[in-house]
C-alpha cells in the first residue's frame, strides 16, 4: 500500500508557499528560512535586506521569528466576521513566545481564500487558567497582500541577531604558520620543472625533496648537499647555494609568497597522508580516509544501517577526551548505500608578511570509501540536507574537532635531517563584548550543553 499525504500537510505547505511568495515581492525583499529541526512553536525567521549605493541586495542580519499557521476548515479560528477574526493559541506556544528574545510574528494563512494575516506576539501576555487564549487579527490592519510593508503590518522593526549587551569567546578558525629562518635558492640545469619530476620518477628519487622550480631557480627550506647524488649531478648546478632570510624573501616584488605557500603544501599533503588523510582534485578537498576493513560500531534503524569504519580522538571544552566518528557507511532498504567522511579545504592567506592556514569543514561522499559518489544529484541532495540541519553550533563543533585532531597528534612538520620546524600554532581565541541573540532562554542553556560535548553530527 502507497502512502498517502494528509490534506493537512498539503494545507501547510500552500501556507509556506504563499508566504514565500510575498517575501520573494516584498520592496526590500524578505529571506525567509524554514526551521527544520527544534520546532518548538517557530517555524522559520525572516531577513530583511537594503539595497546598496552600487545597487546590489544586501542582507542586514536584522530578523524577526515566524510562527506559521496554515488553515482550510479554521479549526482554530472563531469570532470571525467581516473586518476581524480570533486565532486560537494554546498555553505553551505563548509561554514559549513570552520567554522569546528575538520578537515573534503570527502568520495565519486561510487556504480557501488564499490570504495571508500577520500580527506580532506582545510580549507579557497575560496567561489565563484556561488551555487556550484568543489572539485578535484585523482583518484590514493585519492583512499581507503584494502592497503591504511588513515592518507596518505587525508594528515591529526588524531586530539585530548582534547583541551589544553580552559577551562571546570568538575561536579564531585561522592559524599561524610559523616558517623557517631561511630559504635556500640553487641554480637548476634544467629550466623545466616537469623535466625534474621525469628525472625523479625515472630513478625513484624518493622521498623527493620539497621544491618549487622557478625559471633557472629552486627554492626550497632543506639542504640538497644531503640529498641524492643523481639529482645534485643532474638538476643542481652547483651544491652551495645562496641563503635567503625568509623575511627578505617574503618582501621582494614578484611570486615568493605563491613559492612558500607550494612548499609548505607539500609538507602539509606528507603528512597528512601519514595520518590517512587524502586529496581529492576533483572537489579540491580533504578528506578523512577509512582505517578499518569491517565495520567499527554499526547502529540498526528500520530499513536503514549506520555502520562506523573510523573514530578519532577530540576533546570538549572542559577538556574531557572522547571519540568522533568521521567515516560511516549508511544502507538503506539493504540495497542503497553511500559512504560520509568528514573533510575539510585548506586556504592560505598572507596577513602582514605572515602566513596563516584556514579550515573550512567540508563533507566527500563516496560509493566506496574512495571513489566519489557519480551521481550529482543524489549529492546535492545529501549536501542540501546538511546546510537546512547543521547551524552554528555544528559549524563550530567541525572547527572544534579539527583543532583538537591536530593539536592532540602534536602535529608540527619537522625536516628529517635537520633541526628546523614548520609549525603549526593553536587556535587563537578572543574575548569580545558583543554576541548573537539566543532564541530564548530555554534555547540558552540547550546550546551550552550542546558546545560542551563533541556532536558526531552523522
């Protein structure tokens, strides 16, 4: 037998619909984001935009939180006449509106009529012994149509998510990279950097060294008088080379930084390998590779299978370790299945002659383990999926777990022949006098559990 959707639903989603509908019109236009998950009586929130001097759209981070209620038989309607109608409100939705920070709008969609009615939640509504209170709609004053402005309708303007009147730790998601004192610039025979790539791969020069070849130049951190002979016999003109300060370097006029940030890459791809974490050219991503033939952890749903094949360590913010999943199978109905890992892309950017990385927290899907996922759609939907469920907090929680996964492995690059490091630094943290408004309070001390504890997010 088929499954069969309500008449109900079909009714609430018109209402979203329409309401879309008008925010997609509205003079500035309305972004209106769906709630997917924690509907505890607000279905989304809408942002208001301004157009620019250069005449782009703008988002403004001001917002106000929707409540949408979508009715064909008002069964939660009465007193209704021609200019006014009551809407019927339990006591839980007002006690949770009450406690809201942010202001609450109602919109109340009637299907039959294909109209739209908006009124703000007053803050301190008087509760009644009663399980139900009556919220009174004009229907002139609180009508949404193609003309209204909505600041004017509910009589509220839209309120900043920054909060002025708190504090936040901000974890800074860029890190210092601390180079050598010197680089070290020899003349090269061979002008053509694929003619050196041949020459090592021909006579298995490995582990090559770390390079970047310039016209008739290499530049490079390490020492070659140490290296193999046939490269010094066929590439290097002669074995002395001249030192550079890296300061020095950095400050001339032409591509030395593009030259160090190769370099350094290539320290970064070694070792990242070592800790089975592999590139992937086609969506320019890192990513967590499977260390396990079977299965570590496997949790059982109805017509669906999670099965674990990677944990790594991580820790919360009161220092307590633990374990993440970042690699899991997922079968449904026995026959469709698909592998998550957790990964991540790297940037570099120079900031006053310095050299930071970023991690940006990235998802690779794949049908094996290795291979990516073939079919485009069924990953932009998986990825749509995650960008309507995974919010601040889970953002936050990946740029935790990859902080800690590196700083717990003490991870610094060092040279094998000679005592000089690249490093690493930690994550810079912040103190700063301003903030994003919770939703309310409840909400508060849920997100503050949730930061405290390492989500898997899987």
């Amino acid at each position: 037998m088929g499954k069969y959707v309500s008449e109900q639903h079909i009714t609430a989603e018109k209402g979203v619909s329409k309401f879309q509908s008008f925010c997609a019109n509205h003079n500035p236009i309305l972004l209106f984001r769906e709630e997917t998950k924690h509907d505890y009586g607000i279905d989304g929130e809408v942002e208001i935009t301004r157009k620019t001097i250069n005449g782009k759209i703008e988002a403004t981070s001001e917002i106000l939180k929707i409540q949408l209620k979508s009715t064909k038989l008002k069964g939660y309607i009465s007193s209704e006449d021609e200019s006014s109608f009551d809407f019927i409100a339990n006591t839980q939705d007002i006690d949770y509106w009450n406690e809201h920070i942010i202001p609450v709008i109602l919109v109340v969609y009637f299907e039959n009529e294909d109209k739209l009615y908006a009124k703000k939640i007053e803050k301190g509504m008087v509760i009644k012994k009663t399980k139900t209170h009556k919220i009174t709609f004009d229907k002139e004053k609180n009508l949404l149509d193609i003309n209204s402005d909505f600041e004017s309708v509910v009589n509220q303007k839209f309120i900043s998510r920054v909060d002025f009147n708190t504090s936040e730790i901000l974890f800074i998601n860029i890190h210092k990279i601390v180079l050598p004192f010197f680089v070290r610039e020899y003349k090269s025979k061979l002008k053509n950097p694929s003619k050196i790539e041949t020459l090592i791969k021909e006579n298995e020069l490995y582990p090559k060294p770390k390079y970047v070849a310039v016209s008739d130049k290499i530049y490079t951190f390490q020492d070659l008088d140490g290296y193999n002979k046939i490269f010094k016999e066929n590439v290097v003109i002669d074995k002395s080379c001249n030192q550079i300060k890296t300061k020095d370097f950095i400050s001339r006029k032409g591509n030395e930084k593009n030259t160090l940030v190769w370099i350094v890459k290539q320290y970064l791809n070694e070792e990242l390998r070592k800790r089975k974490i592999f590139y992937n050219k086609d969506f320019d991503r890192y990513y967590f590779g499977v260390t396990s033939q079977t299965p570590i952890e496997t949790k059982n749903r109805d017509n669906s299978k999670t099965e674990v094949y990677r944990f790594e360590r991580t820790k919360g913010k009161a220092g307590n370790q633990s374990k993440r999943s970042v690699v899991s199978k997922y079968t449904y109905y026995e026959t469709s299945s698909f592998y998550k890992h957790l990964g991540f892309q790297l940037f570099f950017e120079w900031i006053e002659s310095e050299l930071y990385i970023i991690f940006e927290p990235k998802y690779l899907y794949t049908e094996d383990g290795k291979t990516p996922l073939k079919n485009k759609e069924r990953v932009t939907r998986l990825t749509n999926q995650l960008k309507q469920s995974e919010r601040n907090v889970q953002y936050i929680n990946h740029v935790t777990f990859l902080r800690n996964f590196f700083e717990l492995s003490d991870w610094c690059i060092f040279y094998e022949s000679e005592n000089i490091k690249i490093e690493i630094k930690q994550t810079h943290r912040e103190k700063v006098n301003f903030g994003i408004k919770e939703d309310s309070k409840s909400n508060m001390s849920q997100s503050q559990e949730e930061n405290n504890i390492q989500m898997s997010l899987f």
